[in-house]
C-alpha cells in the first residue's frame, strides 16, 4: 500500500458521543462495527436539523421544504455514487432498507426476468445468508440450481475449479469482504471469469464498502449492494448500485406510489430506474444522515481508514497469539492485504456466548453467534464464535481491554 | 464482576462441564424432541420415557454455552423419576422464576401482567441457581431451551397416548 497519514485515533473518538458511555461502570470498548457501527455527531445531528427546519415528503409538493426535501433525497444518490466511483449516480444508485433487501431486489427483478429452470447460481461457502437464502428461494421457485465457490482451510475462496463451476451459470453472488472470516475476495478476477463464463456478478459489498476504497469501474461486479449503518450513517437506510444498462431491463420490485409513470385500472406504466425500485415514501432522514457519514469516511480518507484497520489487525492478531497462545484460535487468512478487521475468536472450548458475556463486563462489544453465516460455521466446525470487528476509532488499548477479558473467561471457566 | 459470579454459580460450571443424563435413547420406543435457538445455535435434544404417569429416564444431547447446557443437565436430574404432573409443576415454577422481569422487558415469552406469584425455591433446589440468569435477559431463552422442550415433549407423549 502507498503510504498515507496515519489517523489520530484520539481526536477521532471524539467525534462518537457512544464512546463516552460507560458499560458496567468501565469505558466503552466498541468492537461490533462490523454489525453496526456508530454514528458520529454529525450524522445525528444532520438528521436532527432535518427533521426540524426541512422535513417533508419527496418527489410531491411544490412548497419549499418539500422541494428541499427532494434535493437533499436526489443529492444524497450523488454523494453515495461518487463515494463508491459509479459513473451514473442519478440513475444508478437505489436505495434500500439495508443489504438484504438490495440482494432480494435483484433476486426478485433481475432474478426473475432472466433466470430459467435449469440455471445456475453460483455462490460461495462465506455469505451472509442475506447473500443464499434470496437465492435459495428463488432456485425453489424456478427450478434452478445453486452451487458454491469452496472456502480452503485458510479462509479464502478455492478458485482452483472455478472455470468448471462456473459451467451455465447465470448469475455470481460474492462477498467482497466476508464477516466471519475477514477475508478480502478477489473479486475482480472472479468477475472476469464470471463475464467470460456468460455470468452477471452480485457482491455483497456490506463489509468491504465502509472500511476500504471502492470503485465499481474497477471493482468487476455488476451490481453491489451495502448497509448505511455498517458506514456510520443510520439504520433503514441501505444501497444497491447497479449498471445502468441492467436496471434499464429489470422490472419493478414493489408496487406502489414513487415507482410508476401511469396507473390505469388494469394496467401501469413503471418509472426509470432508480424510481422504478422505490416504491413507497423513501428513507428520506436516513439519507441525509447517509450523505453526512459519507462525507464524514470520506474527509478522513478511505485509503487512510483501511491502512489503520489493517495495521491494527496484524497488532490484534499478533497480541492475541503472544498473550493467549494456542488457546485462542481466530478464524480467516493471516494478516495481510486480503484481510479486512474482522477478528472470529475460538478461545479454549468456551462457548461464544459466554465469552461475550464475560466480555461485557469489561465493557467489552463483541457479537457471538454464527453472524448467519451458518454454512460456513459448519464447514469450519464451530457452533459460534466470538467476532471482535475493528472500526476507524478502534485503537491499540481496545485490543488489550479485549484480552483482558478473555483471561477472565479463562478464569471463570478454568 | 459480582453479578458474574452469580450468573456462573459453581454449580452450573458444574453441570457444564460434567453434565449428567448424557446422551440419547432409542426411539421409539423413548420420544425424541429437539429445541434450538436460532439466534445463537444452541440445541438440545431430549430423549424421554414416560411409563404409567412417571418420566421414567430422561438422556440430553446437544450443544451450546453453559447456561443452556448446564440448565438442560440440571433439569434432567431434577425430573427423572418424577410423575408428569410433578413435572409440569416444576416447569412451572422453573419458568416462573425465569419469567420474573420478562414482562417488564418486552420480552418474548411468558409475559407476567399480574403481581408474580413467590417462587418456592426450595421446591427448585438446585436449579435456584440459575436464577442469576434474569439479571442477563438475552440468556434467558438459553435456560429455559431445555424446559421449552421438555413441555413440548410432554404434550407430544400425551397427544399419542389419547
């Protein structure tokens, strides 16, 4: 990586009025971004200027707050597309509740308009079940087939059989970064093969878009779905971009006001994307909220935030295995530039959920559990593990408060 | 850590780590339940034999963290040998005591609207230990996992029989 400025962590903190609560009577150690993140004031404090001096519905009146309301909506498309390098961000960035739904809108829409029996879908062993069961569903409906992308004994994706994999398939559902393992995919070289092969490409861009630089001129995939509250802003906000030439083809998701031209008693006429996938009085606060943690990640720099998270993940990881040794297993490639802070902690034969209880008292968040991911917990043999997920505010002290806590595991569960 | 120390009593590390009644039971002619709890993966499944009113034998297999596992054994040497309707009792007073501050939470689950009634812990022995659990409100679907199942079974095993 080229060099940049590191953050200062210290001054950063400041800027997240979570972090000064106390849990149990200790400081807050916030490590669950890659669940949800926290917002930093200036988001709530967007929304909360919103909601006072401009709200009103969009796309609808003519007053002066509705049409204020409408460009901060519409300009919210722009802020978002530019930040993810979309070329057409007017027509190309939907919103969504959140990545689940962005992925069902393109089972739903493009799933169903080009997907026949007999075709495949091709997968891999890391999603999130956001990124499988849409998919699982859809095979059920239609009569397709689904396979999977293996995962190797290290947390990355085995590619070695992907030319044969990818025999009739239709569509590629990948993560870019997965949330159990913290493995950075190559999607690129997957799209590559997936396009030679005939294939349109899904990534499920939740955990890499809020932690790294992205660019879908360069990123290979068709369409990339991601989470607001994974990036700072808020919650029932999320975004599928799509190229504009394959939203253009794919019919409506839901019906509704906000996503016709005409409505006659037997028939409608739908809107141009991105209006076409949004039915319904939109997320108008979230994205305004959106639009400021946007420009909040990227004051501070993309490439500036993935440098700090990857250099403290190589700390973490190497303070893990000095002070707890063989007793601590984390899951997912070795630090290194395919590996993003996501941290799945075994520690001894503590069940995840005890550790994070234990955990909690220090004040420690962690999420225990099979992040739904549940094949993948399978393939790696663990019921539940204990994700510890870093954050551009995550410092060196955090680390240690983390360890901490898992000797008292220890302890307690001797 | 006080409240630690009382969610993991000594007794429940017990459990967990040498958990009694291990194991399944052919069945049929045992009767054969599954619990799971899908926010965390935690399961149980329970083998029971009822034979002429009593819970004749009781096996537990499964997986998950202390509380759920602890409370599953800890259930199982409380109710083996027990007639049905002792059994039901002590459901009762076991979800009785985990339901404590359910209401109050918004919790799913039982939901107390009326003043709740005392817990006889002596009735409960043992299994009082775990009532360090309703100050963790997530852990509660861990403890009472088992005895959810355990209900089920029954009224499985009494629909069949009429």
């Amino acid at each position: 990586m080229t060099p940049v400025a590191p953050l200062n962590v210290e001054a950063l903190r400041k800027d997240f009025p979570l972090l000064t609560r106390t849990v149990h009577d200790r400081p807050i150690v916030y490590l669950d971004s890659a669940s949800s993140a926290l917002q930093p004031r200036v988001v709530i404090d967007a929304m909360a200027r919103y909601y006072e001096t401009t709200h009103a519905n969009v796309h609808r009146g003519v007053y002066a707050t509705a049409e204020e309301s409408t460009h901060l909506y519409e300009h919210a498309r722009i802020v978002v597309g530019r930040f993810i390098g979309a070329p057409d961000p007017a027509t190309e960035i939907v919103f969504a509740k959140n990545t689940t739904e962005a992925l069902n809108l393109v089972a739903h829409t493009w799933g169903r308009a080009n997907l026949k029996a007999g075709d495949r879908i091709l997968l891999s062993e890391m999603e999130h079940h956001s990124n499988i069961v849409p998919w699982l569903m859809l095979a059920e409906e239609a009569d397709l087939e689904v396979r999977y992308i293996p995962v190797d004994g290290d947390g990355r994706l085995d590619l070695t059989d992907l030319e044969h994999l990818l025999d009739g398939v239709k569509l590629v559902g990948i993560s870019a970064m997965s949330n159990v393992l913290g493995t950075i995919n190559p999607l690129a070289a997957i799209a590559d093969a997936a396009h030679k092969a005939g294939a349109v490409v899904v990534a499920d861009g939740a955990q890499l878009v809020p932690h790294a630089p992205i660019d879908v001129t360069t990123l290979g995939a068709d369409f990339l779905a991601f989470s607001g509250h994974k990036m700072m802003g808020p919650t029932g906000i999320g975004v599928l971009w799509g190229r504009s030439e394959l939203l253009h083809a794919m019919p409506p998701f839901l019906g509704g006001g906000g996503m016709i031209l005409d409505v006659k008693l037997d028939s409608f006429r739908s809107a141009p994307p991105p209006a076409r996938f949004e039915a319904g009085t939109p997320p108008i606060a979230e994205a305004v909220g959106l639009t400021e943690a946007v420009q909040y990640l990227s004051d501070i720099g993309m490439d500036r935030i993935r440098e700090h998270e990857f250099a403290l993940t190589g700390h973490a990881l190497a303070r893990l295995d000095e002070k707890l040794g063989g007793d601590c297993n984390v899951f997912g490639p070795p630090a290194g530039p395919d590996r993003g802070g996501v941290m799945s902690i075994a520690y001894r034969d503590i069940h995840a959920h005890d550790l994070a209880q234990v955990l909690d008292q220090f004040g420690v968040c962690v999420r225990p559990g099979h992040h739904c991911a549940k094949p993948l917990m399978r393939k790696l043999g663990v019921q539940a593990t204990a994700r510890a997920s870093l954050s551009l505010f995550s410092d060196e002290h955090d680390i240690e408060v983390l360890i901490e806590g898992l000797v008292e595991a220890g302890r307690l569960f001797g | 850590m006080a409240d630690l120390e009382e969610l993991y009593r000594e007794i429940i590390l017990d459990h967990y780590r040498s958990p009694r009644n291990r194991g399944e039971l052919e069945s049929p002619p045992a009767h054969r339940v599954e619990g799971f709890n899908p926010l965390c993966g935690d399961e149980v499944v329970l083998s029971m034999v009822v034979e002429n009113g009593t819970l004749s034998d009781v096996k537990i297999a499964g997986s998950g963290c202390s509380i759920s596992q602890s409370s599953a054994s800890l259930m199982s040497s409380a109710v083996k040998g027990k007639t049905v309707a002792e059994v039901h009792q002590l459901i009762h007073t076991f979800k009785g005591m985990m339901s404590i501050h359910e209401a109050m939470l918004g919790q799913d689950g039982e939901v107390v609207d009326e003043e709740p009634e005392p817990i006889d812990f002596d009735k409960l022995g043992e299994l009082a230990a775990l009532q360090g659990v309703v100050k963790f409100p997530v852990r509660i679907k861990c403890a009472t996992l088992s005895w959810n199942a355990l209900a089920q079974g029954l009224e499985e095993v009494a629909a069949e029989a009429s």
